[in-house]
C-alpha cells in the first residue's frame, strides 16, 4: 500500500489517519517504538525543510530511522534511472518518502518499489500537507463539515488539487480565487466531482478576493510560483490583487483563520502583518506535519 494521492482513500480512511495524528500530537508517546528497525529513504529531488525534517523526527521518535538522498548525495544526480534506484533501495529499506517534480515519477517510484512509497511532493499533489491541514482546520473549528475554505494563488495547483480531492469527503467548501483566466485541473477537478457525487458537491472559482473572503472560515495562500520557476514581472503583477493582506482579512469574518503551507514569501503572497497576526496558524500547520505524517508512517510501516 502506498500513500500517493488522498483520492486513494475512503472518507473513513482519512478520518482514521487524522484522529490518530490527534492522538499522537496529544500523547507523544502513543507511538511507542513501533518502528524500531525500520528504515525510511527520503529521495529528494527538490529543496525541503518541513516534509524532510518532520519524517526524520517522525521516523527518530517511533523508534526507527530515516537516510536522506538529494540528486547532489546520490547516483540519481549521475544519471542512474529512478527504477534502478527504488529497485535498489527496496532491497535496504522499509519505506520510501520522495519529494519530486512531475506526478509520473512518484507513480514510477511507486510501481517499482518493494516498499511502502509516500508522497512527499509533486508538481500535481501534496497529500501529507493537506492531511496536516485538515487537521489544523479541525483543532481551531471544531469540524471539517461546513468549514468555508477560500484559497488565494494559483488555481492549478498541488495544495489545491489535494484540496479537491479531499474537501468533498470532509464537506469543506472550498473556493479558489485566482488570476482571471485560470482553471482548475480537469484531473483533480473530476475526481472531486465523483468524489462528491452525493452530496452534490463543486467547488467555486472566483477573481474577486473580496468576494472569496466575505464568508471564509479559512484564508489559505501559497507561493505564487513553483520553486523551479523564475517569475517574470507580468506574472508577478497578475498576483498581486491576490495577497493576502490587513485589509482582505478585514473582508473576512473575524474569526477566519489565515493558513500557509509554507515557506511564506513575506511581502508577496502574503504580509508580515497576516503572517504574524493572531488569526495566523502557519506554525500549528508546521507542527502538524509530524503528528499527521507519524499516522502514516504508523500505518503504512507499523
């Protein structure tokens, strides 16, 4: 089994990870060292803090024991095919975490892999934040049903193809504000249809950040651009109406929350202000990594 996608799992899945993560955040030792033994390879093909260093905690505090490899520390920087790698590592290993670029590759991980794979990062989803996610909204809330979600960014974009995938299961409303003439996936966008096909969900897309705001439990944002990406100063300004600032979360009820995954670019998708303010929950978020991977680790390796 692996964890690629949270579209690959039931609605009691997910909440069977997330009040386990509860449980672990509340009570560290609940995990006890039932990973001792183990091995997770982190394959990295992208710059990390967050995803690398809450596995690796993860892994240290149930017992076991993480080994990271960059393209720069192992033979995948010198040319050595991604099957030759996991073919390798499966033979070391327990687990697999990889943070890479298009969606294919963490599927190619997964489909030659003797081993558990975990997503920790592609250009189409970011399972392990919004699973972290999900549990943010829920300690601050109370409940995921009904919670009013308005991203800010890009409408065509991993947290928010994760989103898709898991706000019909949860009942979260969830509206993305972008530049005009931006879509959601067509690939995220079925699934969540299906995927709410009972309850008649949809999601809405909107340019006006007022409008998104009006109503919103939660103000999420996220870097304008990919980490691979130069941004020009045309699409720059096609941002800039879309941070999230003083006055937009005026817009929003008193109580919304304001999320990141992080790292924040200060100034652009969102201000000091906002970022620091008493609203903001970025760092439970942070946390929250950890507790939510554990659950994962727990039950893909326990």
């Amino acid at each position: 089994m692996h964890f690629l996608s949270l579209g690959d799992f039931s609605h009691k899945e997910l909440r069977d990870l997330l009040d386990h993560a509860s449980e672990l955040k509340a009570r560290p030792t609940a995990g006890g060292d039932a990973l001792r033994g183990k091995t997770l390879a982190l394959v990295f093909l992208k710059h990390s803090t967050r995803t690398r260093v809450s596995f690796e905690a993860g892994m240290h505090q149930l017992g076991g024991n993480a080994i990271y490899l960059s393209e720069d520390t192992s033979q995948l920087g010198r040319g050595e095919t991604i099957a030759d790698t996991v073919k390798t590592l499966s033979r070391y290993v327990d687990g697999i975490a990889a943070r890479v670029f298009g969606h294919e590759q963490i599927e190619e991980i997964a489909q030659h892999a003797g081993v558990p794979v975990i997503n920790g990062l592609t250009d189409f989803n970011h399972p392990c934040q919004i699973l972290a996610d999900l549990m943010t909204i829920e300690e601050h809330l109370g409940s995921l049903r009904g919670c009013r979600l308005a991203f800010y960014g890009a409408a065509d974009n991993n947290i928010v193809n994760s989103f898709l995938h898991a706000c019909p299961l949860f009942g979260v409303q969830l509206t993305v504000c972008s530049p005009p003439g931006q879509a959601l996936n067509p690939v995220a966008l079925a699934a969540a249809r299906k995927a709410g096909e009972n309850n008649a969900w949809e999601p809405r897309l909107t340019h006006d950040p007022a409008e998104a705001a009006a109503d919103a439990d939660v103000l999420y944002t996220d870097v304008w651009f990919s980490m691979h990406e130069t941004p020009s100063e045309e699409g720059l300004a096609a941002y800039r109406p879309y941070q999230v600032n003083e006055a937009l979360m005026a817009r929003a009820p008193a109580s919304a929350l304001f999320m990141h995954c992080m790292p924040v670019h200060r100034g652009e998708e969102a201000t000091d202000g906002v970022a620091d303010s008493a609203q903001s929950v970025i760092f439970d978020e942070a946390e929250n990594r950890l507790h939510a991977q554990k659950a994962v680790l727990l039950s893909l390796m326990g």
